[in-house]
C-alpha cells in the first residue's frame, strides 16, 4: 500500500466507496465523478503506479483485470456494449497515481473520445 494513494485508502477500507465487485485481487467501485451513466473504476488491491510500471510480473494481475471487466459489465447490466479505458500518466488523463480500469457505460460511446 502506497500511504499518499486514494486507491489504496479505499482498498484497505479506510475511504468508503459503493463497491460492485470484489475479490482476492481486485476491487471495482462506482466513479465519484462519472462520465457516463455507469462508470466504474476497477483496480488491482496491489498498488501499482500506472500502465507504464507494469512488468512481466504483473502479467496476472493484467489478465484478471481484463478477465473481470466483462463479468462486471454484465452485473451492471451493461448488455448493449461497454468501452474499458485505462489512462496512463498526466497527458493521458490519469489523475490517481494507481493503476485503474475505467469500465464505462449505459449509453452510446462516441470516437474519438478525448
């Protein structure tokens, strides 16, 4: 746990959050500020820094997290398609420095999307 991380405060339970989905690795919880009407954020219980930190070693931890994306989608009942979104650094959109899948829908998704 990185002591500075929102994510990791809300993995250790310390920030309350309105979870969806839980396991062993991963915790998914609603968007304070969502983007579309479901917006879910997934992120691995680990704290990794982004898209860019990741090694070989976070290979499965990168297949759970696409693997439960669409089990997630389903339970939200996002049947008519959903986009997955993860942004890496400042440029890309990133505003927490943890690794995070942004699970969107609920309504039609446009492209481009910035």
């Amino acid at each position: 746990m990185a002591s500075d991380c929102l994510f990791c405060k809300i993995v250790a339970g310390e920030i309350p959050a309105k979870k969806v989905y839980e396991d062993a690795n991963l915790l998914a919880f609603h968007d304070i500020d969502p983007k579309a009407p479901t917006h879910v954020l997934l992120v691995p219980r680990r704290h990794i820094n982004s898209l860019a930190a990741i090694c070989s070693e976070d290979a499965g931890t990168m297949a759970e997290l696409l693997c439960a994306a669409p089990t997630i989608a389903a339970q939200l009942g996002l049947t008519n398609g959903f986009r997955t979104v993860i942004n890496t650094g400042p440029d890309g959109g990133q505003t927490v420095g943890h690794l995070h899948l942004h699970i969107l829908g609920g309504r039609s998704m446009h492209w481009p999307p910035g």
